[in-house]
C-alpha cells in the first residue's frame, strides 16, 4: 500500500454517528429486529415498501452507513459484515432485507468508481447518502456545454424509496453522432419515482419502483464510464479511502448482495416451518405433534443445512473478493474478469441452495401454510422472483464461465 493510500486512511471529513460501533453490534442489532421486522411483512408488502418506523431504525442502527468510507461518515465495515446484517434482516422479512441491501449497498460503488470531488458533495455534509442502481443502461447522459443531461427510465430500481440519490447504468454520448459508451450516471436531484411497484409475485415489499428523468443536468463528474461492459479496478476509491474492497468488480459484488438476501430467506423458511412443526399435530390419528414425525425432522435437518451451506458460500465469497482486489493492489495477479466470473456463480450457487431450502420445506409444511397472508407463502413467491432475475440465471451463467475457462470465444 503506498505512502498516499496510508494517509489517505486516517482522513476522517465527516464523523461516524457512533465512533465506536464493531461489526459484532451491527448485525447484533440487525438479529435484534427480527421478530419485529416478522410480524410487519404484511404491512410491508401492502405498503410495497418498508415504513417510515423500518428506514428510521436502519438509520439510527446505522445499517444505511454499513459500506460507505469512513472518510465520509460511514463504517467502512467489510463485505463479511454486511452480508451477515443483510441476512438477519432479510431473515426477518425479505422485502426488508432486499429494500435495505439495495439501497445501501451502493455507497461502495460510488466510493469505488468515482472521483473525490464528486463523492465529498454527495456524502456531505453529514454522510447521509443512499442510492439504488438499476444497472440496465436504459437511459442517456448527452455532453452540453454544462455538463451532461440525462433522460430515461429504469425499472427496477430497489431502494428507491428510501434514497437521497439515484444512481443508474446509462448510455454516454459525447460527440453528437458517435459511438456512445456504457457507464453509470449519478443524479442527486431532479429524478421522479413511479409509484409502480408491488404487484410481482414476490419481493413486493421491496420498494422497487421504476426512475425517470427528463432532461436533468449533472455535473460532468456525475458520469463514470465504468459498467459491466468495461468493468475495471482502477478506481479513485483505494488511493482516496486506502481499502482494496472500493477495488473489486461489479458482477460479483451484485451478487454478494442479491444471494445475502435469500440466504436469509432460507433462514426465515426454517423459522416458520420448526413453528409449523412444533405448534401443528399430524392430521391422522394418533394426532401426535409434527414435530416427532421423522420425515418433518428430516425437512427441518437438510433445509437447515441448506440456508446454513448458503450463507457459509455467500461469506467466503465476500472475504475472497476483497482479499483478490488486495493481491492485484499488492502487485500480485489482478482482480480478473474470470475470477469476477467464478466469485458470481459460486455466490449464485448459493442462491440455489437457499431456493431449494424454501421449495422443500413449502412443499412439507402442508396447503394451509400456502393461503394468502402466511409467511410461507410470501417466502416461496420471494425465491420464486430471485429465480426470474437475471443475475440467477445459474445455467446461462455457467456456460459463459465454462467458455472463459476454455478460452473461447463468445458465440454471436
């Protein structure tokens, strides 16, 4: 690490609400909501977002601050600690658990691939800073004498409920008529929320609102050229916060986010179904409780092991992506596209594993665990909808990794 980064550590511009805060407390309080966060899924998927009480007790745990740089009043706690407190919030209730993580997670990608001066007017003067970001470039930023004008919807865009910033993929034009560039737009104001969400079949509590903007102009140091398409790890983050994690790549570090969530969802389904079994009889004499039948035993046994395999893959893949951004940093083999690619579907395993938890124990826990407004319900519609995004399209992914390891070329 040089000299620079080193200094550029200690800097502290805006102070952390709880200076003394550990990670061990964080995801403590995040297991602390739990049975709160449980008893309210209904109202939140009604609401099609979390409430007011919800966003201001993630504020004040500081969950919202869990990635963001220290220099600019966050924790800067590492992707090990944040995958555990999105887990246990999402194990008290998914929406929450996929609201939250996507509108917090982001701070890290504008920590990353943006310049100092861009982040010092965003994070300040408080550090209160949230974002969605909706990836699809689905919208323009054009070059003007003033900076760029960006117009456009996104879909999708998760946590926008919540959020003092939008941040979305974009497509740059800089010459009229050329050749435009994928890259990230951050817009601080001048952006409308839909009120479009909560109709899917799961996740409906996730404040996944589409994004528009018509014609709103941001400052030329709002745009980053940096997307999935030309992903790269030379961002200003390390020299400016001096953390090799504001270093890694784009497509794993969504999916460190996306398969946190349904770990916990993995970990909800247990929950409910040892309720199940432990306050149900059996439905044919001798009537005894379920919770003595060995097939439900066996149920609870492998879906336990299944969320716990999840969340164990899950963890690994997040100390893995920060220790490869610190071995290129550190002169040794960079941060790779092909291990981008092997972090993304290894974590996207886990996102298998934590589905088949769900499917298994929705199937045993009997049709009356499947009526509307029962949590078992909610949580196979939940995994039900992670399985259409396109970040878990596992074989599709596959097959793109199997073609890197073989070195071949992309099929037209």
């Amino acid at each position: 690490m040089s000299e620079t980064t080193e200094v550029a550590e200690k800097i502290v511009e805006i102070p952390q609400p709880e200076p003394d805060l550990t990670p061990e407390e964080l995801v403590r309080r995040a297991a602390g909501m739990r049975a709160w966060l449980r008893d309210h899924q209904d109202e939140t998927e009604q609401r099609t977002g979390i409430s007011e009480d919800t966003h201001k007790a993630f504020l004040e745990a500081g969950f919202y601050r869990s990635l963001q740089p220290r220099r600019f009043g966050g924790y800067e706690f590492d992707l090990r600690t944040y995958s555990r407190m999105v887990t246990e919030v999402a194990r008290g209730c998914p929406s929450s658990g996929w609201n939250l993580c996507l509108a917090a997670s982001h701070s890290l990608v504008v920590a990353g691939r943006f310049p100092e001066s861009t982040q010092r007017e965003v994070f300040g003067p408080d550090g209160d800073f949230r974002t969605p970001l909706p990836i699809a470039p689905s919208a323009t930023a054009t070059r003007t004498p003033d900076g760029y004008l960006v117009k456009g919807r996104w879909d999708y865009a998760s946590g926008v409920n919540v959020s003092t910033h939008f941040l979305g993929g974009a497509l740059i034009f800089d010459d009229e008529g050329g050749k435009p560039t994928p890259g990230l737009v951050l817009v601080p104001s001048g952006w409308r929320m839909l009120d479009n969400w909560g109709e899917i079949l799961g996740f409906r509590g996730s404040g996944s609102n589409s994004v528009v903007a018509e014609d709103v102009l941001v400052p030329y140091e709002y745009v980053s050229r940096i997307h999935l398409a030309n992903d790269a790890t030379d961002g200003p983050g390390v020299e400016l916060h001096g953390n090799p994690m504001y270093a890694g790549r784009l497509m794993s570090f969504f999916n460190i986010q996306l398969c946190s969530i349904v770990a916990g969802t993995a970990w909800a389904a247990v929950d409910e179904y040892r309720r199940i079994i432990t306050t149900k009889s059996s439905p044919l004499p001798p009537f005894t409780p379920r919770s003595h039948d060995p097939e439900h035993q066996r149920n609870l046994g492998l879906a336990t092991a299944l969320a716990d395999s999840a969340q164990r893959i899950i963890l690994s893949v997040a100390d893995d992506y920060t220790a490869y951004a610190a071995r290129g940093l550190a002169g040794g083999e960079p941060f790779s596209e092909l291990d981008d690619q092997a972090l993304s579907l290894t974590a996207r395993q886990s996102g298998q594993l934590a589905c088949r938890a769900v499917e298994m124990l929705a199937a045993a826990s009997g049709s009356s665990a499947l009526a509307n407004g029962q949590r078992m319900q909610r949580y196979l519609r939940d995994v039900a909808t992670y399985k259409t995004h396109i970040n878990a399209q596992h074989g599709s992914w596959a097959t793109g990794y199997a073609r890197s390891l073989l070195r071949l070329e992309t099929s037209a």
